[in-house]
C-alpha cells in the first residue's frame, strides 16, 4: 500500500502544481486617465480692470488736505503774509466754495514768547484775521470758527527762533 499511496500523493501534488500554474495572476488595477471631452471652447479669463475711481471723493480727497494746511505768521503779528500764506487762504476760500457741506474752524497758535494772556489774545487776533481775509474773499463767515489756543499748543517744543516760527501758525480743522 504504501507504493500505491505515494502513486496517489504524486498525482494529487502535480494536480495541484497544475492548477496553482494554469490559474489567473491578479494585476493591480491601473488607473486610468479620464479624459473628457468638452466641444465648448476653453474660456479665457476675465480682462483687468482697475477700480472705478471716484471722480468726486477723489477731489474732495485732495480739498481737504489742502484744507489742513496751516498758515503762519511773523513774530507778535496777526496780519496775513503775502506769498504762500496768501496763497493757501486763497485756495481755501476756493475749495470752501466748491464744497458748501465743509465748514472749518480755525485754531490760532503762538509761540512761547510772552505772557498765557497776551498769547491768547494774539492767537485769537490771528485766527480772526483769516476769517476775515476769507470772508472777503468769498467764504460765507457762518462757515467758519474761530478759537485762540496761545502758546497751549507748540508744534515744536524747541526753543529756537526755528520752533518759535512753527508754532506762530493758524491750523484749519474741518467740519462737516
């Protein structure tokens, strides 16, 4: 029995080597690349366009700056100088009536130079002459305040005839 069972488990082994070796190998799948198709044409991208400016807030962007410019004023006067102080008040009243919705209050400095009283005085001669230079020149004087803040105020704290210069100034605050 022995031979015929080793016949056997030869058979059976080769069967078995047989159908291992005939039996379909697994693949990975491949992916496959979709493609589709599109018959409408590519669409092309969307041209720049700047912002739209507006005209009128731009121009009113540049009034009130020109608007806070300050003025100044030679040592212990109020009168308006000529050349660039003129000038900017000129291009005040200007704007002011372009724009009739602004109105502005004008805030006189001095230097430290003097007593509290007599600056105060002065700043309030000083912002008082440049609404008066605007009145003639136009600018309805219901449009425009005044207030006297002395020597309360220097735009410079030095103590040189240079920061004494800066802070004999009239500055223009807007209101709207």
């Amino acid at each position: 029995m022995k031979p015929r069972f080793a016949t056997i488990l030869l058979f059976v082994a080769m069967a078995l080597l047989l159908a291992a070796g005939c039996a379909k190998k697994k693949t990975a799948a491949q992916p496959q690349a979709v493609v589709i198709e599109d018959s409408a044409a590519p669409a092309q991208p969307e041209p720049y366009s700047p912002p739209a400016v507006d005209e009128d807030q731009l121009r009113l962007e540049q009034a009130l700056g020109e608007l806070s410019k300050a003025i100044h004023f030679d040592f212990d006067k109020s009168d308006i100088r000529a050349g660039e102080d003129r000038e900017r008040l000129q291009n005040k009243a200007v704007i002011l009536q372009e724009f009739s919705s602004i109105s502005v209050t004008i805030e006189g400095h001095c230097d430290e130079r003097g007593t509290n009283e007599y600056n105060m005085a002065l700043g309030s001669r000083r912002a008082n002459s440049a609404k008066e230079y605007l009145k003639v020149l136009g600018v309805d004087p219901s449009r425009v305040d005044t207030v006297s803040y002395g020597e309360e105020r220097p735009v410079d704290p030095g103590h040189t005839e240079s920061a004494w210069a800066k802070n004999r100034r009239d500055e223009f605050m807007v209101r709207r």
